[in-house]
C-alpha cells in the first residue's frame, strides 16, 4: 500500500477545483471548505476518508478521478490490477463500498504475502497463482460485505468464524 502523497493530493485537489472558489467546490461537493483549504495547503496529515475522496471526485472539474484520488491518497497503487509480487489491488470502488480501511489494507496485504509460500515450489503454474490470489481477494471482500451487512459501520472487527464461512461459500459457488 502507498502512502498519503500530500503534494499529489494537493496538486489534483487544485486541479478538480478548476476555477471555482473554495467555497463553490465546497458547496458541489458537500465538503467543508475548511476541509478542503488544509488540502490543499497540505497540513492534513492523514488520507481523506474513501467517502469523502468520492464527494471530491464527483464534483471534479478538468477529467480528475476517484482512482485519481485513491492513488494520491495512498490506498491502491498505481500499478492497474496487481502489485507487489503479483498480489491483486482491491478496486477502488470495493475499498468504498466495503468502508475498507488502511488498516484492512495493510491486513490483506500481510494475508496475501504470507499466502505466496504456497508458491515455494516450481510446481504450481503462473495462471493457477493468479486464479488463487484472486480468489483470496474475494473472499476477503465477501468477508467484509458479511461483517458491514451485521455489523454496520461500528463494529469493525471479522470474527474468525465469518471469516471461515464466508470463504466456504464463496468455495461452493
């Protein structure tokens, strides 16, 4: 996962802004003009929210996008579909439909590097490892779709057990 590029973030922020006033981009995107002001100032020290990248993005000015954003803000890199070793990027808009945090993203990619020790052998083919990583990926997503549709946006924590059964349903599909 990369890291928080304030001075990207601040750059497309300008950009999506167009010639709108603050304020003005504020009121299209439904985010505090003081919100937006540290921005592009660059004093904010953590990523905007998923949610609050998305309202940015839909008021952008000038072909600047939601991946844009997610990229600038450091949670998917730039690399389309697989980075690091070959480990599938979430998509941008599953980090925001799932409410999927740094912290999730930091756990999956732990997950998913510690999963390439199935690999150790020359046995396995490259497009069987592709198959498994991705498979492993959705059944982190199903897993976090289970856990916001019983927990809602309070309860953050995946219970091993769903975990597990979340991973047996997807295997019967």
């Amino acid at each position: 996962m990369a890291e928080f590029d304030k001075e990207k973030f601040a750059e497309l922020l300008n950009t999506a802004k167009g010639n709108r006033s603050i304020r003005k981009y504020a009121d299209d995107s439904g985010i505090s003009p003081a919100h937006i002001s540290r921005l592009l100032r660059k004093i904010t020290k953590v990523s905007p929210e998923p949610d609050t990248i998305r309202k940015l993005a839909e008021a952008a000015y000038n072909n600047v996008t939601y991946e844009d954003f997610m990229i600038a803000a450091g949670y998917i890199d730039a690399a389309p579909s697989t980075s690091r070793d070959n480990i599938p990027s979430i998509p941008a808009e599953d980090i925001e439909k799932y409410k999927i945090s740094r912290r999730d993203i930091k756990q999956y990619e732990d997950v998913m590097q510690h999963t390439r020790a199935f690999f150790m052998n020359d046995k396995v083919s490259d497009e069987d490892k592709e198959q498994l990583m991705y498979s492993l990926m959705e059944v982190f997503l199903h897993s976090k779709k289970i856990n916001k549709e019983k927990y809602g946006k309070k309860q953050k924590r995946i219970i091993r057990s769903e975990v597990y059964t979340a991973w047996l349903i997807f295997a019967s599909e």
